[in-house]
C-alpha cells in the first residue's frame, strides 16, 4: 500500500518516531509509540505494511519493532469491537 506523504508530514512523522511522540527526545516509552501507530492507522497503514514502511522510511528494527506492535494492537482492538 502507498500512501501519499508530503516531505513535511514525513519529517514530522519521522521525528514522532524519534523522540517518542509528545515526549522528550531519547525518553520513548509506551505512548510515544501508541501515538505513533495510531496516526499510521488513521493514515490506512497496517502492520502488514511494515516492511514497506521499512523499505520507504529506513526504519530501524527497533523502530519497526514498535510501530508493528502498537499497529496490531489497535487492530486487535478494532476486530473486538
């Protein structure tokens, strides 16, 4: 799946994922990647789509490692529901 990311939603996207969300850089921790997974939820990615998002952002392992946990989560959450 593409999705269409202007260079701005990129590096804020990207920057997100560095610093943890809302949080101080280098602090991470649960919310930063909660948050992280749910704008790439509301932007139609899906943890199927993780090693596109690898591909097309040069994720490191960790950083996939978390989007893809914190996507099935809320896909789970949404198959209950």
């Amino acid at each position: 799946m593409m999705m269409n990311m202007t260079e701005a939603d990129y590096e804020s996207w990207r920057d997100e994922i560095h610093c943890g969300g809302y949080e101080e850089p280098n602090q991470g921790g649960e919310y930063g990647s909660q948050y992280s997974a749910a704008a790439l939820y509301d932007g139609g990615w899906r943890s199927v789509d993780i090693p596109e998002m690898i591909a097309l952002y040069k994720l490191s392992d960790e950083e996939a490692e978390q989007i893809a946990n914190g996507l099935r989560k809320i896909e789970q959450g949404n198959e209950e529901g």
